[in-house]
C-alpha cells in the first residue's frame, strides 16, 4: 500500500520574495488579491517586496504562510492525499485543504490569529530558538528549569524551546548536554507558551464566525498527533494550540501507523522534509518550494497516491 501525506510548514518559512514565482500561475494573482481585500493586507506586496523584517512580522507571516500554501496545494491539481497535517499555523492551510474552512475563512481566521498572537507577542519581550541534537528528556528537564517551554517537539533530534529573551539568552550559554547547536527562530514571540494565553479568547470569538465542516481527508493534528474526523474539534483544537506545544513528533508517529510512504510539503517546503528525512526513513519526500517543483510533486502524486 502506498499512502501520501501532505503537509504545511510553520511560521519561520517565509523568506523575502518566496511568493513572486507564484503570482505567475493562472488565476494565481486574483486569487491573493482577492484575499487580501478580504483581510486587510496586501499579500502580494509582502510575498513579493517585502523585506525579512516586514514578514518576521507575526500579522504578517502567519497569512502569507496560509496563502502560499494554499495556491501551492491547488496547483498540484485534483489530488486526494491519504492524509493531511500542518504544523504551527500550518494547521489552518492544512485544514482548509482538508474541507474543515472555506479558502477564504482561513485567510480572515489566520489573519486574527497573527494579530492577536502579535498583540499576546508585544506584552512582553519573548522569542524562540531551534535546539539540535540531545536527548529529549535531558533537554525538556533542562528547559524546564530555565523556566523556558519546549513549544515545538518536533522530533528528528529538534526541539524548539520560547520564552524570555533573558531566558534565551540563559540558554545560549548554558546548552542542555548533548545539544550540538542552539538557534534563534524567525519569529516575534513566545508561540505555544503561557504567553499565548491572551491570544486563546480572541481566537475563540472569531471561531464563532467561521463555516465548519468535517474533514473530507484524513486531518491529523498538532495537539497529540491523533486523527481528528469531526470539524468543530479541528477548530478548537486550532483554538487552543497557540497557547500550547506543537508535538510534530507524534504527528509523525502517525504518518508511520498509517503507512505513510510518500511526503509533500507544500511551499514554502522544506523545513518539514528535513525533520520526515531523518525521522521517517524510507518514505520519499519532496519540498515544494517554487512552480519549477511542481511537476516533480505531480509525478509523486501519480505514484504513491
């Protein structure tokens, strides 16, 4: 049996300019334009113009990751993955993908999530750094007592820890043992943390707006790494994940119990085929980072779905 997982990457993707190749597609350019009226920012400028600080910007990034990987998933074409999951905000891309929102309610939802996380962001001066190598207990125990959270497990021999900038800091000098490597994140804030906390009411309001359905695809989510086959629970659990860990190394737990044999991860690919390159040995991957990959994307599809 051959099964595909498509998957979204999280805030920290977005480069300067990622979003210029794609405007080029049919339908491509009205399609953010659209959007952008919908929501209030102007995703072709920001993908295509602007700089790294403009989308380090937590408002910012978090749409055009959603946006971008939802005009990357539609280019494949037609296509039926044998199950979908995203990480961070890519959760949002990967539920609409999934049939749970509408395009257009998960650029008007992610776009209160950015804004009400960067608002959660600037009570307090906070950030996030990548640890490479270790072991996961040695390093949760050594987070822990730097009052830090380990936000992001994301299995592979990576752990993402936020908090304080004084408590990075901390960090920077006094590595958990075994860790090769400490490096800070593209992001504004202490995502999935007590930090968060503020941003959890807002998003529950604006998930009162939003058309729900069950998933047409098997959705597999941040929270435990469980299959989620009811709508109203996807939302809620989208809800509540800003303000708690992203556990990506169960989700690919799941990916091996379902038999997962193929990954794509749509663009801006790349950080989520690293971690499947090292954790899911044996299955084929393949980041889609411009148009130039889709065709390669297209003929995985062919094969292992």
């Amino acid at each position: 049996m051959r099964v595909l997982v498509l998957v979204a990457p999280g805030q920290g993707a977005q480069t300067p300019g990622f979003l210029t190749p794609w405007l080029d597609l049919p339908g491509a350019a009205d399609r953010l334009a659209a959007w952008s009226d919908a929501i209030g920012l102007d995703l072709a400028h920001y993908g295509t113009q602007g700089d790294a600080d403009a989308i380090r910007d937590t408002a910012v990034a978090q749409p055009l990751l959603v946006a971008a990987g939802l005009l990357s998933a539609s280019a494949l074409g037609d296509i039926t993955p044998g199950a979908v999951a995203g990480h961070s905000v890519g959760e949002i891309t990967a539920a609409a993908y999934a049939g749970v929102l509408t395009d257009d309610d998960a650029l008007r939802f992610v776009r209160k999530r950015g804004l009400a996380m960067a608002d959660a962001a600037a009570v307090t001066e906070t950030g996030m750094a990548a640890l490479l190598g270790g072991d996961p207990d040695v390093t949760v125990a050594h987070l822990e007592k730097l009052g830090l959270t380990p936000a992001n497990v994301n299995g592979a021999g990576q752990i993402v820890a936020a908090g304080t900038l004084e408590q990075l800091a901390a960090l920077a000098e006094d590595k958990p043992e075994g860790v090769r490597k400490v490096v800070a994140l593209k992001v504004a804030g202490a995502f999935h943390t007590e930090h968060m906390a503020p941003a959890v009411a807002k998003l529950e309001e604006a998930a009162g707006d939003l058309t729900v359905a069950d998933p047409r695809l098997t959705y597999v989510s941040n929270r435990d790494g469980k299959v989620v086959a009811d709508g109203t629970e996807v939302i809620s659990r989208l809800v509540g994940q800003v303000a708690n860990p992203v556990r990506w190394d169960l989700c690919m737990d799941t990916f091996q119990e379902l038999g997962v044999t193929a990954l794509i991860e749509v663009c801006p690919g790349g950080t989520l085929t690293g971690l499947a390159k090292r954790a899911l040995k044996g299955v084929k991957t393949l980041a889609v980072k411009t148009p130039d990959d889709l065709d390669a994307a297209r003929t995985l599809v062919a094969e292992y779905s």
